[in-house]
C-alpha cells in the first residue's frame, strides 16, 4: 500500500427522534439514521476512527460495565438495529483487519454509538482530547451523562490501554494526512479528522459536529448539545475549511453522506 486509503463502515442503524437532533425541528418525527466508523490505511500505520454500537450493551444493558447501563434500555435500546456483523472488529475482519493490525484509534468523541468497541483493541494507541476524557467520567448534565457508559471506555483506566490525552490539533503522522482538529460544543472534547487523500482530496470526517447537511448549514446543534454556543463557532469553522482547503466535509450520523462512500474492500483514495 503506497497511498492512503479510507473506509467507512457501519455498525447500527440508530433511528434518531428528529427535533432532539435539530432543535425543535419536526416534532414526532424520526431520523432513520447509521452510527459509522472509519479507518485510514496509512504507509506508516493504521488509524481507525471511532469504534462504532457496542452490541454488547444492546444485548445486556443491566450487565454491561461494572455498573451496568440498564437505562440505555429506556432511552435508546428500541430505536436501534444492531447485528453481530456490525461490531467494529467483525466489519474490519470482512476487509482483512484483526484487532491487532490497528495502530491507532482516534475517538471523535466518547459517546456510546462511537465508543462501543473501544475494549477490542488493547494493542492500540488511542488518542482522545483531554476535556473530553475528563468529562466522559462525570457529565454535569443528566442527559449527556446517558450519552457516557462506562462499559465503553472504561478500559481506559487500565494500564493495558495506551491513552494519549492530546490537547488541540494532532498530526498523526506528522505529515498532514490524518489531522485532528478540536470542534468542541457537541462534546466538550469533540473533534473532526481531517484526511488528505491523493484522488478524493480532502475530506473532514465531521462526526456530530452537526447530525445532517442541513443542521450543518443552519447550525442546527441537538437539544443536549454540552454548549451550543462553542458548537456553532466550530460548526462555522470547519465551514470556513471547507471553503478554504476546498474539503469535503461528512457527518457521522448523515445517511447520504455514508453513501457517498464506496462499499468496502472499495476505499476512497
Ligand atoms: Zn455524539
């Protein structure tokens, strides 16, 4: 493998309530919407982006951590279609990646629908924003706190896990093709990651930094948004990369956007 590659998976189709996700827009209505990860092939390493559901959780709420996530059975559970197939570990076996082929995991961000198969790769190093580590173990607001399951990220602790805490922008590689970039507001910590690839050019994966194009273009930000206001300063600074770098710009959670990635083993180069 000469160049970079990325690819995009999914591991669950997660029907969100729609005016939870756009402010107030749409009462009543849903959003049939994906919880994706990606990977980045890299000549000097691996990199995957977010871990994807964790089915685990989805199958045994109660048992899931050491206090278990019994109320993720209320709030999300019924809203949520998950296989076996679409565990991050059991999406990159179909491609030829095993745990231990992954150098790197960048997290976005520590909610559960990126979080959920973080204990599957020991071997790893993770990167993850300092602020969001630190509020991932105690959300000031109860609805974010549902957003934290320990069972995720809780591995963490451990000293088998590698964690490094950055503080800002991070140049993977050091050369500029996989590059983080905070975009607070969703999340405390919360950051897009920005690859440059010889053909598709650049693309910022966005992750929640806005549920769907049209959130993205009327900063729209979700009703438990830790702080609306950092949300739409970052909102309107990827916008201005994007125009700038002439980037593509993809949101985790936009189904169109998941389509315009090509079915894996195809990659975007
Ligand atoms: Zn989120």
């Amino acid at each position: 493998m000469t160049k970079p590659e990325l690819y995009a998976m999914n591991s669950a189709d997660w029907e969100y309530e729609y005016s939870a996700m756009m402010r107030n827009q749409k009462p009543g209505e849903t959003y049939p919407s994906l919880t994706p990860f990606y990977l980045v092939d890299h000549p000097e390493g691996t990199v995957l982006i977010d871990t994807g559901t964790s089915y685990e959780l989805l199958e045994d709420p109660a048992d899931y951590g050491p206090y278990g996530a019994g109320y993720v059975e209320e709030f999300a559970a019924d809203e949520i279609e998950m296989s076996e197939d679409g565990k991050a570990v059991n999406r990159l076996a179909e491609i030829g990646y095993e745990p231990d082929d992954i150098d790197i995991v960048v997290m976005t961000h520590l909610h559960l629908d990126h979080t959920g198969d973080v204990r599957e790769f020991p071997d790893s190093e993770f990167v993850v924003q300092q602020d969001e580590l630190e509020y991932a173990w105690w959300p000031a607001d109860p609805i974010q706190r549902k957003l934290y399951v320990e069972g995720d990220f809780g591995v963490f602790q451990s000293p088998e896990y590698d964690v490094t805490a950055i503080s800002g922008e991070y140049d993977v590689f050091g050369d500029g093709v996989v590059e983080c970039i905070p975009t607070p507001g969703h999340s405390p910590g919360h950051q897009a990651v920005k690859v440059e690839l010889e053909e598709a050019g650049t693309v910022i994966l966005a992750a929640d930094l806005a549920f769907t194009q049209r959130a993205y273009e009327d900063e729209l930000q979700p009703a438990f948004a830790w702080d609306t206001e950092h949300a739409i300063r970052s909102n309107r600074m990827i916008r201005n990369l994007e125009r700038t770098e002439d980037a593509t710009v993809l949101l985790a959670h936009d189904r169109e956007h998941f389509e315009e990635f090509p079915d894996p083993p195809e990659s975007l180069v």
